[in-house]
C-alpha cells in the first residue's frame, strides 16, 4: 500500500518564506516523477512544480525564481521551498508522485496542506 504524506502548511505573511515536504512509503516501487500541484478555492488544480527521477525540474510561471522543488532519494521525499510568499499562492497543496509499480506507471495523490498568506 503506497501512501504520501504531507507536512508544512501553515499561515505566512506576504514576503515570508515557508516549506512543504511529502514523503513516500510503501514498497516495491520507483519513483519515476513527482510534482506539486495547488488548488485555490473555486479554481482549477493547477501544476506548480516538478522533478523527473533524473533530477531535472519545472516551475509554472507564476512561481518562477521564488519555489524551489527537491528530493532526497534516499527518503522517498519531495520538498517544495517557497519564498517570498504572495496572497495568491493561497492554496490546498498536493503532492503528486508518478510511481513505477508492477511494471506499469500509477499515479498517487497526497492528502494536501493549506498554505494562506496574508497579513
């Protein structure tokens, strides 16, 4: 039974700086690709970042040069480091893992953490 957990939501001001972190557990699997994705209220969930087993990572536009995605491998973990936090990053923010299991690709969700910044 694979699960992911997440951690690290919470209130901050406009400007401030907060982490986010989403562990993998199971077993027999690969991670092939994990990625946060955010959901405002009465909006679309939306893509904000990734990293491919490789190591390579992608941002959305809108958090270009402020979010920092990582992973440590031998922790099954993501990480999502997000500076200088604006009212809209305010968001439900889930952690996607693309995991190789029985020899086919499945996608897992986390449960999500509410991130509100404001003042």
């Amino acid at each position: 039974q694979v699960q992911l957990v997440e951690s690290g939501g919470g209130l901050v001001q406009p400007g401030g700086s907060l982490g986010l972190s989403c562990a993998v557990s199971g077993s027999s699997f690969s991670i092939a690709a994990m990625a946060w994705y955010r959901q405002a209220p009465g909006k679309q969930r939306e893509l904000v970042a990734t990293i491919i087993s490789g190591g390579s990572s992608d941002y959305a536009d809108s958090v270009k040069g402020r979010f920092t995605i990582s992973r440590d491998n031998a922790k099954n973990t993501v990480y999502l480091q997000m500076n200088s936090l604006k009212p809209e990053d305010t968001a439900v923010y889930y952690c996607n893992a693309q995991l190789g299991i029985g020899g086919g690709i499945a996608g897992y969700w986390g449960q999500g953490t509410q991130v509100t910044v404001s003042s």
